[in-house]
C-alpha cells in the first residue's frame, strides 16, 4: 500500500510540473508573436490578402515534420525510460 502511495504520489508531482510547464508556454505564446524583422512584415504585406494566406498555410506545413520528429522522439525515450535501470 505504501508503495502504491509513493508512485501515485510521484504521478501527481509530474502531472503538476506538466501543468505548470504548459502553462509558462501557453504563457509565452503573446511574446513569440512580436519576433519577426520588419522587411519580412513588409513583404508579406505587400503580397495581399491572398498571399498573406498563403504564408499563413506555409508555415504550418513548415512546423510539421519538426514537431512530428520532436514527438516521436520523445515517445521513444518515454517507452524506453526503465530500460537502462
């Protein structure tokens, strides 16, 4: 019983630092929308509604293949975390 307090104990702890850390990004997220130089805002201005919304798309597919490649990473070193003890 005692251990099943511990692991349980020790989920909670995780399940609290997952929150917090989601919640400083969610946080941030206002902060990362001031990056970008000014001639990129020009251009992307001056290409109109149409192009505008074409970039929009761009930069989605763009973030893609990184953020897959960042989960599947992290999934296999969260499968594997016990393996080397």
């Amino acid at each position: 019983m005692k251990q099943f307090l511990q692991s349980a104990a020790k989920i909670t702890f995780r399940a609290r630092a997952l929150g917090v850390a989601l919640f400083a990004i969610l946080a941030m997220v206002p902060l990362v929308h001031a990056q970008g130089c000014a001639m990129c805002y020009n251009n992307a201005a001056a290409t109109g509604p149409q192009g505008t919304q074409v970039l929009r798309h761009a930069i989605l597919v763009l973030l893609i293949p990184p953020a897959t490649m960042f989960c599947a990473i992290l999934g296999l070193l969260y499968q594997r975390r016990n393996s080397s003890r």
